[in-house]
C-alpha cells in the first residue's frame, strides 16, 4: 500500500511537470510574438496615426499598424513582430518611419510602413544606461548625476521590460528621438542602429513623464506631466525648460515657425507667439481631456477631445466647437493628402470630409 502511494504520488508529480512544461512551452513574450493578423485591425483601438508621403499609417493595440493608399478608404494591416501596444508613429520621409510602445519597444520600417523591424526594447534600456553613465563616471568622477543614472540603468535592468515610450520624432532619416515615463529619453545619429540614453540631457530631475514631442519648423519642443515644457537646445545639446503656464499634464504641441500650441488635460489649451516665453490660453469651455491636433489646409488648428469633440482655433483666437454628425474618442488626427480630417481612436479609424 505504501508502494501503491508513492506511485501515485510520484505519477503526479509527473504530470503536473509534465502539465508546467507544456504550459511554460506555449508561453512566448509579447516582445517576440507576432501581431495577429485581423480583419478587424482597422476597427480596434488605435493611438496615433501619421503619413508616409501620401500613404496613411495608423499604430495601436496589440502590435497592430495598419495602412492605407486610398485616402483612408481601405486599408491593410502591416507585417509587426511584437504584439505589444504602440503609442506613436513618424515618419521622416515617405520610406523611413518609427513607431514606438509599451516595454520599451521601438520599431522601424523602410519601405513605407508595410513592414517593421525591431530596433530595441526595454530589455535592453538597462544596460545601455549602465554602459553609458559608467563610462561618464569614469570621465567625471566628482560628478555626482552619473551614480544616480547608473543606480536608475540597474533599477531598469530590475524590473525588465515594463517602460513604454509615448512619442517617437526624427529630423531626417538618421537623427531623432524617442521618449516616454520617468524622463526616458534616448537619442540616435544613425537611424536607429544605436540608441543613446539622454537622460542627463534633459531639465527634469523630478523624473516626469515625457507624453509628446514635435518640431514647430523653426524648434523642437517636449511636454510631459506637472506642466512639463522643454525645448531642445542644438548649441548646448540638451532640453532646457522654459516657462509654464499650467501645472497639470500636456498631451501635445504643434505649431508653425513663430508660433506653440498646447494641449491637454481637462480642455487646456494654451498658445504663444513668442517663443515660448509667454502663454495665452484658449478656453474650451471642456472639461475633458483635449488629446490630438493638427492643422487643415487653411493653417486653422483642428482640436479633438477623449470624448470626441472637435474644435476650431478661430481668427480671434477663440476656441469653437465644430459640429459633427456623430463622434467617438480621438486619439491621433492627420491630414490626408487630399486634405481629409483622418482620426484613430477607441473605434478604430474614421475620416472627416475636407472643407
């Protein structure tokens, strides 16, 4: 009977190992599983949408991106290999684009956005602060910035791959930047072949989180949370910060050479003519979150709320409200080359006739 117990015992044990190997084999990392293929990509959540050249390029959950020649009439799900959810999509001309995600991902395509490839992940953002600032160290041994960022590379390396990066930007084909939370910030020269940690670069030692960089054709500015403005300084190599109107979190900034528009939680918006250094704000008349702007093809600012309402910067500078036959959540607004209004959101994707 003893016997007879420890054969039981031990054919159990043999299954359940048996049961947490099978398990532990059709277990695979979304950092290296493959989006799915779906008919429904283009109605799924999507967070950015951007263009290549006339090609439209939209990115969003679980590794889907999506695109379209037609002007947004069809569209067709793009070739990804990671199933993680992507915030940002740019590109810098109509071949070569970026998009960047949760776990620290960053992608690149060369023919348009038809297929990606991945250049890094938070796997490997650890280690490259660690390299990097032991090597300052050891430059600058009395500096003492460089052993709390290597002290935040080895937290990094801790925690593994759980730091998304919100917005993506490059210049040219070879020189841009990606940024997320906690002040994460890395650079390249060479298209993304190398990503160079930029932490120090930056004016932020509480460590806020960084939602959103653009150029506005004469500077190129970074918001963030707690009010965050910073705009990149090419003499000096660094984002240096500048006044703030608003101590709550900026989602975006666009703008045209001589002029800054902001946005961001419940319905700031806030607008300047001179460089930054002062503010006036528009008032909505929201309380709700405004999350994407772009300009149409008469220069006028286009705003777009969580909610889905649609704004309108008018001559006086006073914020209007468009009327819509319907709306839906708005997470990322383009203008198509026909001039189109093309919003991603909650929904998936949907377009606003030209005006």
């Amino acid at each position: 009977m003893c016997a007879l117990r420890r054969y039981v015992r031990l054919a159990v044990a043999a299954l359940l190992a048996l049961q947490g190997s099978a398990w532990a084999a059709g277990y695979v990392d979304v950092l290296e599983l493959p989006a799915k293929s779906s008919a429904l990509a283009v109605r799924s959540p999507l967070l950015d949408v951007a263009l290549a050249g006339d090609r439209l390029v939209a990115v969003g959950q679980r590794g889907h991106i999506v695109y379209s020649d037609d002007v947004g009439q069809s569209w067709q799900q793009a070739q990804v290999p990671v199933s993680v959810d992507l915030n940002a999509v740019h590109f810098a001309n109509p071949s070569q684009g970026w998009v960047v995600g949760n776990d620290g991902v960053i992608l690149h395509s060369d023919d348009g956005g038809r297929s990606w490839r991945k250049q890094l992940d938070g796997r490997q953002i650890g280690t490259l602060l660690v390299e990097r600032y032991k090597t300052l160290a050891q430059l600058e041994p009395d500096n003492e910035q460089w052993p709390t960022l290597i002290a935040e590379g080895e937290r990094l390396k801790t925690e593994g791959a759980d730091k998304p990066f919100l917005d993506v930007w490059f210049a040219d084909a070879q020189n841009g930047f990606a940024v997320g939370v906690f002040n994460l910030i890395l650079g390249t020269h060479d298209g993304g072949q190398t990503w160079v940690p930029l932490q120090d670069r930056s004016d932020n030692a509480m460590g806020l989180h960084l939602t959103a960089l653009n150029s506005t054709g004469d500077a190129l500015y970074l918001v963030g949370e707690q009010g965050l403005i910073r705009r990149w300084d090419a003499t000096g190599q660094r984002f240096v910060a500048l006044p703030s109107p608003y101590e709550g979190t900026f989602f975006g900034v666009i703008g045209r050479p001589g002029e800054v528009l902001l946005y961001g939680l419940r319905g700031h918006v806030f607008l300047s003519r001179d460089g930054a250094q002062s503010w006036q704000q528009l008032d909505s008349g929201l309380e709700v979150s405004v999350t994407a702007a772009t300009q149409n093809r008469g220069g006028r600012y286009q705003l777009f709320t969580q909610a889905g309402h649609r704004m309108q910067v008018e001559n006086d500078l006073s914020l209007s409200l468009v009327p819509q036959k319907s709306q839906s959540p708005v997470a990322g607004v383009v203008l198509s080359a026909r001039g189109d209004l093309v919003l991603v959101g909650s929904r998936g994707v949907r377009t606003l006739a030209s005006e």
